[in-house]
C-alpha cells in the first residue's frame, strides 16, 4: 500500500487542476482525514479512493464505448 501511496497522490495532485467535483470531494475528504494527525488513515483513504475512482472511470468508458 505504501509504495503505491505517492503514485497515487501525484495522480491526483495531477488531476485536481482539471475541473472535476468527484476528484475535489475525494481531496477535499483526504484534506479532513490528514488534518487530524492520521497520516496512515489519510493515505488508506486515498488509494481506495484511486482504485474506486478508476473503476469508475472503466465502466464510464465500457459504456461510452457499447453506444
């Protein structure tokens, strides 16, 4: 999980500057979850985020692409 941790925040510090309300929600809960001292609960939350956000984007294109 560690490892995979700063790949996933460069991927979303990448990604914040494009106008998107789900990425925002997502920073914005990693923003609360951090300002309590819980740096592993933080980062915990953040890749699951990753991988739930990249599900989504997945079936996003599976549907784009069955029209």
């Amino acid at each position: 999980m560690f490892t995979e941790y700063p790949k996933v925040l460069n991927y979303f510090q990448q990604a914040i500057k494009r106008p998107n309300l789900e990425l925002k929600d997502i920073i914005d809960k990693f923003s609360y979850i951090k300002a309590y001292p819980n740096d592993v609960g933080a980062a915990l939350y953040l890749v699951s985020a990753y991988h739930e956000y990249q599900d989504h984007l997945a079936k996003l294109t599976a549907n784009a692409s069955v029209k």
